[in-house]
C-alpha cells in the first residue's frame, strides 16, 4: 500500500502578534495532516483557532517553525508566492457564504477561477461540475436570495472546491446554519472526505468536531490531540 504523504506539516510552528507588547496567540504546534484525512479543530471563543486558521491558510506566517504545504516550505517564498499557493491549493469554507447577492450560483463559484486564467467557458463548465458535485445541480441558475442557508453554504462549498485544491480548510461551516441544514452540510464534508479530500474543519462545537475521522482541540494557543473519533 503506498504511504499516505502529508498535505499539511507545522514544525514547531508559533505566531506571536508584534507589540507593544508581544502577544503570544499560537504555541510551538506539531502537527501533520496527510492527504485525505479529515481533521477537526475544537476550542472556545478566544482559544487560538483563528490565527491556527490563519497559519495553516497562509494568511499569516509563523514566527517560528515551519509549515510546509504539499511538502513545500511556505516559509522560503515571498508574499506574492503565497498568495498564489493559497489559490492553487487551499479551498476556503467560511461560517458566513460571502456570495455575491447578484451573481447566480454558478456565477459566484466561477469567479473563484478568475485570477487563475482559466478561459470564460472552462470557468462555467468547471463550475457547474462543482455544483453537480455539492448537489446542487437543480439550482445553478438561482441567486442567492432564494436559496436556503444550507444551499448557499453548498454554494459556498462548489466555490472552495472549483479550483481542486489539495486541502479544503472550514471555519465555523455550520456556525450559520439550524441544526437540519449543519447536518446535510457536515454529510456533504463526509462524502467529500470519502473521495479523497483533505479536511481540517475548526469548530467550537464539540457535536461538529465528533464529526471528523481525528480530531485535536485547541486551548490558549496550545494544541493537543484529541485521538481518533
């Protein structure tokens, strides 16, 4: 059997925001994620989960450690070359849609292509393949006002999925959601995950966090694990 290879690597990866005075807001953390885990991130408001996202989603950049993604070290490349990493390979999933109110479905997810030079044609294609994909083959046409919070989320989902990332990366993908339409959502991250995606969903909800194949939990910016769920 070939040996799963990592898709996210933290080396003693720590970020301390600048001062003064410093603030220390993530630990020396650990952790490997290989491809097609599904890891989730549970801690309270205040825990450290944000700037955990922040790291692992290149958004920020640790100050010490390393963290390598896809086995390339994100802290050898200049701010220019992040970006364009973060594009290819992390699909973001945030508690609020951020959907363009006047764009159809397929509209928002094809613009996810835009800034990676796909042609007109190949961008509606692609993301109509992406909403064939989330289910929401029916409602390509539809605008986001008339879709329910659970369709919008799907939405949402196509959108982080059109690029084919290596690593889908959720914040709070439930957050918004009444308990029937998070369920449908968090099924929709399980059958994705059984065909191979990488998941790292960050939640402050222990019955969200159940939900993973492993699971750690985050506290005051320190990470344990969890063990297998």
């Amino acid at each position: 059997m070939t040996a799963r290879q990592p898709v996210v690597e933290l080396r003693g990866a720590s970020l301390t925001y600048p001062g003064p005075p410093p603030v220390p807001a993530l630990g020396e953390v650990d952790l490997v994620v290989h491809s097609g885990e599904f890891l989730t991130v549970v801690g309270p408001s205040g825990s450290g989960k944000s700037t955990f996202l922040n790291v692992v989603g290149l958004l920020d950049a640790p100050t010490s450690g390393s963290y390598l993604l896809d086995g390339l070290d994100t802290g050898a490349l200049h701010d220019t070359d992040r970006t364009a990493l973060r594009g290819r390979r992390i699909g973001f999933v945030f508690q609020a849609f951020h959907l363009l109110p006047h764009r159809s479905a397929w509209e928002n997810v094809a613009m996810a292509l835009l800034y990676q030079g796909v042609p007109a044609a190949a961008r509606k294609e692609r993301a109509e393949e992406a909403l064939r994909r989330v289910g929401l083959e029916h409602r390509m046409t539809a605008m986001p006002t008339t879709l329910s919070g659970g369709e919008r989320q799907r939405v949402a989902v196509a959108r982080a999925l059109v690029g084919r990332p290596s690593l889908l990366l959720c914040d709070e993908p439930t957050g918004n959601l009444d308990s029937s339409n998070a369920d449908s959502v968090l099924c929709l991250l399980e059958e994705l995950n059984r065909s191979g995606m990488t998941i790292i969903v960050i939640t402050h909800d222990p019955a969200v966090a159940a939900r993973g194949r492993r699971a750690v939990a985050i506290r005051d910016g320190v990470l344990t694990e969890s063990g297998a769920l």
